[in-house]
C-alpha cells in the first residue's frame, strides 16, 4: 500500500526500493555498483543519476522498447534509477538488463538483489553482449567470492571457465524475468567442462595447461637454418627474449611469426587474463590455447605500444601481448623513446600509466623477439651483395640501440644466408622439445618459465656441476660480465639442461648458452 508524504509541492509515495548488483570497469580494473529503482508520484519519466556516461543514459530508449515489446505497462509515475557510489563514473551499454528488471519487478514481490546483472538489450527485448562484460567478470573474480552473475546466453562457455563464479546465461529479457519469477537459481548448477574449448590438455603436479598442435606457419616452411631452429626451442622452452640479425631474406621475420605455435602450453588462467586484455581494447574473441602475438609497425606511436589516453587509458601493445610474444620488426627503426620506454616492462614486466586523476597498471610478462639488419642497406654480412654503408651509417645504425636494451636480450642469434634445400625439424619436432622442458621445469615445481626466475630461485633451481662453475667463473674475467648478463647465461643453460632432461647444469649447457651471447 503507497503511504503518501506531504512536503510542499513534493509528494513522495512507494518507499519501495528495488536493488540489485552490476559493475563498471574503472580502466582494467571493475567497481561493484549498486543498482537501485523506485517510482514516484509525479510527472512521467525516466531518468537514470549516478555520473552515469552517455552510453547509459541511452539505454532508456532500448529498456523502454524492450518493456513494451513483451507486454509491460508503464506507470504514470516519474522511474528513478541510481547507480552508486555516485563518485563513480559509469559507462557501458551493459546496465540495460538490470535495470529494465528492476522497473519490470517494481511492483511484485520478486527479487534479484543477490545477483550480479549484465548485458545490453535490444528493441525486441533480446540481451546481447559487449566486450565489457568479460574483464569486469574476470576483475569481479578476483575481488570477490561465490558471485551469482546474469549473463547473455552467447558469453555462458566462455565465462564459466573463471573460477569462484556461478553463470546463468538469458537470451532474452522475458526470459530473465521468468527466472527470478520461477527461481530457477535454486536449481543445481551445473558448470561447462573446459574440454569444450580445447582439444589438447597436460596434466602436471595436479594442474592443467592446455596446447594446441595445429600449426598454420610450419618451421617445416624453412629450410636449412638448423642453427637458428635450436634457438628458437631454447627461446620458446623458457620463454627467452631474442634478437635476430641477418641480411634482408634470410629468414628472420619468417621464423618469429612461426614461433607462437611451438610457445608452451598455458593455463586457463593465463587465457582468461590473454582475453580480459583483448575486451578491453575491444578485441573479443573465443578463448584459445594460442598465446598472443603482436607486431606492431616502426611507426607506431608510444601511447600505441605501451598504452594510453587523455580520458581513459587504454592497453597497448606491451600489454596485449601479455603472456605471449611481442615482435618487433626492423628494430633499430622504432623511435628511441619506445626503445628505452622497454626497459620497464622488459625488466619488471608492468607498465604503468599516470594520468592526473587517475595510476593504472598493466602486466607485461611476454617474450620479447626482434630482428634487425647488420646495417641501414642489410647488406654487411652478404655473400652475394656488396654493402653501401659507410662506416659512420654502421655506427649511428648500431648505436640506435642502447647497451641496456641489449643487455635484457636473452638471445642473440646471427642468422646466415642458408641457401641449403636440405629439409630440416619442423613445428610438431620443435614442440615436442618445448613441451619436454615445460614439463620439466614444472615438475622441479616453478611458478614461473626460466626467463621469468626471481633471484632466489635462481639460486634454487640453476645447480651446477664444478666443472660448470669453472667455466662461468672464467667467463665472467674475460667477458666482464655483469649480474644482470650472468642471471641470463644461467637461465639460458638452464633452459638447454631441461630440453635434456638433465637435473644439474653441466659444462656442455653452459658452453651452449654462452654461444648465444651477444659479443
């Protein structure tokens, strides 16, 4: 029964005040928002408070079509939505289906306030997706336990998959209704088994990770370059920075682009995270076994690569290929601010971008791969060319990349014009080696790949034979090695000692790591 406050001219009747959960993404990170409905004695209308964006305040045309196409009758009454905390901005389409429930349930008795509510309508009523919705779940996740989440039915597989999450999945908005209206959460739930997704799966120490064996660019494709292949599963087994050298045709960028389907298998977490990055930067796409790969061009700007914007920062480049690789082709050609703006993420694998009003961070932990030629026409190291260089055009070409940069490469490998026909190992045989070591160093019981041990662990699991040690010692006189080239060569001859299986570094691993040491 409406109970009717006189103050003046204002009339507040119905102290009814349905509620209900939604969440907006504040940068990458997700804000619980309160979502509240009451109707008032006034003049109709319909208005939506709460710093809500443009996108939302849009949402009354499609939630008032929506409401009238199955059958719902507006008040002559003034609707009143808030979305709190009020200091929040909100944006995104995918506030439309919890508040057309909570306008559609204003005079019953049915409730949605446990449940966290997401997508956006169409004029007929049917709930649809948005590339919002799956980081502020994954977000949601991690901040909060046992959630009830209302979601379009399209999204159910794929967000079933992130843990600590109960997924119901609606088609359209009758049909939400008459799942709060039957209570249908009370039924048993039943969660998607992730097999659906992926074909290939590995088992270690209680923990899946899941591969893919298909391999559309084979390494089958290049022929010769026995050398240069056995880098690259060193590269790919401990997920090693590298830096291609060689004259134009030689078979760099074509081996890198290839190097993503021999990458180790990943988890399901790491997927998620690969994904939450993509819908961010509007990249929506199935959940794959794949890593990320991205190659931006030379001409790429700053914010394009490391992430930015004057009113919302966005992911760049640095930050999509999380988990996976970044390839960087034609080094020497980026600008010198990107080039030293590496050594953050390089090194600490995060990005952090400052704003006035606002910090965020970004994960970066990707393998770095470059390639670059001997000199400003390619020509230097060729067997059938003459070079055009002077030495002075060598000079600044070189000098374009700082020894700090060079130092964070793991990798250097001087690629040769290898003009043998002779077939040579292919992605399965590389993969094979990938996995072998993968499966090794999880075992031993890392967190983390070999490029990626913190110093303690390095100290953990990087044992040597004497004779290894020897040779180390030596080494770090005559080369003047400092900690940070020794770290590597460590994880370098570590890498080399899974591939075979072998649970101390020996002098013949370590002889090999330093081989691949930029002189």
């Amino acid at each position: 029964m409406e109970k009717e406050i006189k103050s003046g001219q204002v009339v507040v009747p119905d102290k009814k005040v349905k509620k209900a959960f939604c969440a907006t993404l504040d940068f990458n990170v997700a804000k619980k928002i309160f979502v509240e409905s009451t109707f008032m004695r006034a003049l109709p209308g319909f208005s939506i408070v709460g710093m809500a964006n443009q996108s939302i305040q849009e949402s009354r045309d499609r939630i008032k079509s929506a409401l009238l196409f199955i059958g719902f009758k507006f008040p002559s009454q003034k609707i009143t939505i808030n979305l709190s905390p009020s200091d929040i901005k909100k944006e995104g389409s995918h506030f439309d289906l919890v508040i057309a429930l909570l306008i559609a349930f204003q005079k019953t008795d049915t409730t949605c306030k446990d449940f966290y509510i997401f997508g956006e309508l169409g004029l007929d009523g049917e709930v649809k997706s948005t590339s919002a919705i799956f980081p502020i779940l994954l977000s949601l996740a991690r901040e909060y336990k046992d959630l009830n989440i209302i979601l379009p039915s399209c999204m159910v597989e794929k967000a079933s998959q992130i843990k600590g999450i109960k997924i119901y999945g609606v088609q359209s908005l009758s049909e939400a209704m008459e799942f709060f209206q039957e209570k249908k959460y009370n039924l048993p739930y039943k969660k998607i088994e992730i097999k659906e997704f992926f074909d290939e799966k590995i088992e270690v120490n209680n923990r899946d990770y899941y591969y893919d064996l298909d391999f559309p660019l084979d390494f089958a494709e290049v022929k010769g370059h026995n050398f240069l292949k056995r880098a690259l599963v060193i590269c790919a087994a401990g997920m090693h920075n590298i830096l291609l050298e060689g004259s134009p045709g030689c078979g760099k960028s074509m081996s890198i682009k290839r190097l993503r389907y021999i990458l180790p298998p990943v988890s399901i977490e790491e997927v998620l995270e690969t994904q939450a990055y993509k819908s961010i930067n509007q990249e929506d796409e199935n959940l794959s076994a794949k890593r990320a790969f991205r190659a931006p061009h030379h001409s790429s700007s700053k914010p394009s690569i490391f992430g930015g914007g004057s009113s919302r920062a966005m992911a760049g480049e640095a930050a999509l290929a999380h988990n996976g690789v970044l390839f960087f082709d034609e080094l020497p050609h980026f600008s010198k601010q990107i080039l030293e703006s590496l050594r953050e993420p390089l090194e600490n694998h995060k990005v952090l971008i400052s704003r006035v009003n606002s910090k965020i961070e970004y994960d970066t932990k990707f393998l770095f791969a470059a390639a670059q030629n001997p000199c400003p026409c390619g020509n230097l190291f060729s067997k059938i060319r003459e070079c055009r260089c002077s030495d002075l055009e060598i000079a600044r070409y070189k000098s374009r990349i700082s020894d700090p940069i060079l130092d964070r490469i793991d990798l250097y490998i001087l690629v040769d014009e290898d003009f043998s026909k002779k077939q040579s190992a292919n992605s399965n045989d590389m993969f094979e080696d990938v996995l072998k070591a993968f499966v090794f160093q999880k075992k031993r019981g890392q967190r983390e790949l070999n490029a990626n041990l913190s110093e303690m662990d390095l100290h953990k699991y990087c044992k040597m034979q004497n004779d290894a040690q020897d040779i180390l010692d030596k080494a770090i006189s005559n080369y003047g090695l400092n900690q940070r080239s020794v770290s590597k060569i460590l994880k370098i001859a570590r890498t080399i000692a899974d591939i075979d299986e072998s649970e101390t570094i020996h002098k013949n691993h370590l002889f090999e790591a330093l081989n691949y040491r930029k002189r």
